[in-house]
C-alpha cells in the first residue's frame, strides 16, 4: 500500500467523517493526529481497524454532548486527559480516540498535569517525537512543524526539542525511543540523546511494571536485533534487569522462527529464574506467565532429538497430553533448550544430526494432538480400581499406541488391557466402596 492510497483510504473511512462534521457543526476543527498520520506517511496503515486518534480544541465533556446529539457513542476513557473514545453504534468494532488540545503544566517523570489549549503548535511541542508530531486535515494536508516527514523517510527518531527534557518529563520514553527504534530506526541516535537515554534509563524502576511491560512487549515482539543491541549498549537492559541479555540466541531464534511472541523472546533472552522475576515485577497475566514456565522447561536430550526426528508426533504428544501444553508450549520450549544447548554452535553427541527449522516449528504449532480411543473407564472395566494402577497401566497403553504411530485400534488396545490386568492385584471392595489395587511384583 503506498501512502496516497492510505491517505484516501483514511480520508474516506466513515466514523471520522462524521466526527468532523459534528465538530465543523460548531465551528471546531478536527484533525488526525498521532500512530495513524505517521503510518499513513509510510504506506503501513492498518488493513482492517486502524487504530485512529484524532485532536480538536473543544473540551472533552462538551466534545461528549456533541457526538452524543449526532448518534455517535461516547466513552469516557481518559477525562482527566481530555480523551474520550468514540464508537459507531451500527459498527462498535470502529473506534476513534478524541482528545482535546493540551499543554503539560507539571510533570514528574510518572505523570503530568495537564492544561488545555487552542494552539494545535503547542499541543504538539508536548509529543515525544517528531514521527508522531504529525496533523492531517479533513482535506488532506498535513502539517508538521518538526520535520517529522523527513525524519520519516530517512528513519531518525529523534525528540522534539531537548531530549533530557522530554525524558525528564516521562521516563517511559526511554522504552517508547527504542520501541519506535525498532520498527523505523535506520540511523543511530546522536550523542546528547544516548546520554539522556542512558541516565533516564536508571529511573525506569520508578514506574509501574504494568507501563514497562506494555513497552517491552511490544520491544520484544518486533524482532529487532538492532534495538536490543543499542539498548544493551546504553545500558537500557541492565536498568530492567541486571543479568546478562543473549541477544546472540535472539538474533538465532530470529532466523528461522518468526512467531515473535514476546514471552518466548524473553525466554530465549534470558534465564528461566530471572524471567520469572520480571513476571512479577510486571504483573503479568496468569496465561503469560504460565508461557514462561513451559518454556523454561528443560527439556532432556533424547526428547529434544524426537522432537526433532521423524517420530516427532510422539513427543508433542506426551507434552500436550500428560502435560496440558498446546502446539505453541512445546515448540517454545524446544526453541529455548534448542539454543542453550547449541549456543556454542557444537551441539552435544545426543543432538548431532538433528536439525531445528521454521517449516518444522510451523508443523509442531499446528499438530492436531488425536486423541486414544481408550481411557481409565476402560481399565476400571477389568476390576482394576485403584487410581495409581489405572495410571501405570493408562501409561503403558499409551506407549503402546504411539508406538504403533497412533494406527492401534481401540479393539487392538483392549486387547492389550486384558493381556496386562493379571498384573495388577485386584482386592474386594472395602466397605467404603473403594478397590484398592497395585501392580503385582
């Protein structure tokens, strides 16, 4: 998509039309501000739902009463930021950010108090960057006073005006620098500006962990080698967390598996105990953390050579059944032990031969995990009762099964109950009805 098609594309969506007018009806103007004016510029808009923000001078809670009185839904999402978010009540998916012109008038590092403006050149002197000082106009002309377009197209991120103040004011533009680095940087920052990211950066630990992994997520995912390393170089990651980052495996895991999934990223990253402290530091979700866990997991040997093998099927399906992991848990968990294995490029005599690859990381994300035409109720069935007999024997069948390729049958495996249950001990039932039984010697 190139950016004239994006600009009529933008121009043209129907929500933000209708926010202009509703805005022209009492004279305010409307603009597009922000991640979408930016992309816009580069031919990279979003295909499906943009993520639309958009500026006028007009209060938030008139603002609120106006879109109100033509039809349009309103959600109070930051007031005490001058933003409401609305929506199109016949199509709730398409939403538009709206914010009132603002200044900063304190901030501290964590938070601003913020005044409200008319003057559109004030209102962004207070944005991070010039990329995203950007304004389009309902006719289509875009207004930059930073010079944003060109830093656009030559791939500098650069702060608008002095950047130990734009740091100073929020500490969180540190992440948000290396963020927009790693999706548009083409140059490296100037002197003044690594010395202001490197001394911003020893403040991180005041914000919330929420905010920073908001960033690092997004950090981790792009896939940005040249991120990390400038971040490593500026000492960014050692303020997150002190022990060494191996960007090296990173840099591996890259070449031949593009699922960028931040949790996986930060796993290769760094140890499973450190990856675990961060969990807590950011408060990251229970399924978040439970991704780091599995693959964290070490992985034995001769697991890691099947899983690569022809009878890959089989170890899948060990972990995703005795285990609960999905597809994504186990082809993580081979990534992460792949790597400290082989981090030498001289992978141990148990692993020589085998291979890892992105088709085969692809095949072991989408394995359709079947499912044994047996179960416990099988074995119960032969009088064998007790629960530690019924998972000794439920394993045996299993192996049973995958050795067969998964071809055996349920008559086949019933078959192999009958033979094994003379194995096991069958006592009477107790008075409180349970069989307790075991495997005979």
């Amino acid at each position: 998509m190139t950016m004239m098609a994006d600009k009529a594309r933008l121009l043209a969506l129907d929500l933000p039309r209708r926010i202009i007018a509703a805005l022209d009806s009492v004279g305010v103007e409307g603009r597009y501000c922000g991640g979408v004016v930016r992309d816009m510029m580069l031919g990279q808009m979003s295909a499906s739902h943009p993520d639309i923000d958009m500026a006028s001078p007009l209060p938030a809670d008139q603002a609120m009463a106006l879109m109100a009185s033509h039809g349009l839904k309103t959600i109070p999402t930051g007031l005490a930021h001058g933003t409401i978010t609305i929506c199109d009540p016949q199509n709730p998916k398409i939403k538009v950010e709206l914010t009132t012109l603002r200044v900063d008038i304190a901030t501290d590092g964590r938070h601003a108090k913020v005044g409200y403006t008319e003057d559109w050149l004030a209102d962004s002197c207070r944005r991070d960057f010039t990329i995203n000082s950007l304004y389009l106009t309902s006719s289509g002309e875009v207004i930059d006073w930073h010079h944003g377009q060109e830093d656009i197209i030559s791939g500098k991120i650069r702060f608008i005006g002095d950047p130990h103040d734009r740091l100073a004011e929020d500490y969180l533009r540190v992440l948000r620098y290396f963020r927009f680095y790693a999706r548009f940087g083409q140059l490296a920052p100037d002197e003044n500006t690594k010395a202001a990211l490197t001394k911003a950066a020893t403040q991180l630990d005041t914000l919330s962990g929420e905010r920073v992994a908001l960033e690092m997520r997004k950090i981790l995912a792009s896939g940005s080698v040249a991120a990390l390393t400038l971040m490593q170089e500026l000492k960014v990651l050692r303020a997150i967390c002190p022990k060494e980052w191996d960007i090296n495996s990173y840099d591996k895991w890259q070449q031949w598996d593009e699922g960028r999934d931040p949790m996986l990223a930060l796993s290769v990253l760094l140890p499973e105990d450190q990856t675990q402290r961060l969990a807590q530091d950011w408060k990251l979700s229970r399924k978040e953390q439970q991704s780091l866990k599995r693959f964290g997991s070490r992985l034995s040997l001769p697991q890691m050579k099947s899983l690569t093998g022809q009878f890959w099927q089989q170890e899948v399906w060990r972990l995703c059944h005795r285990k609960g992991w999905s597809g994504d848990d186990v082809a993580g968990a081979l990534i992460v032990n792949w790597l400290k294995q082989t981090i030498e490029q001289t992978p141990p005599p148990d692993l020589e031969g085998a291979t890892i690859s992105a088709d085969h990381l692809a095949r072991i994300r989408g394995y359709d995990i079947p499912i044994m035409p047996i179960n416990g109720d099988d074995i119960r069935s032969y009088g064998i009762a007790d629960g530690k007999s019924i998972g000794l024997m439920l394993a045996e069948i299993e192996e049973v099964w995958l050795d067969s390729h998964f071809s055996a049958d349920r008559g086949n495996l019933l078959g192999e109950i009958k033979a094994r249950s003379p194995r096991y001990e069958k006592k009477p039932v107790t008075k409180k009805g349970i069989s307790r039984n075991k495997p005979m010697a």
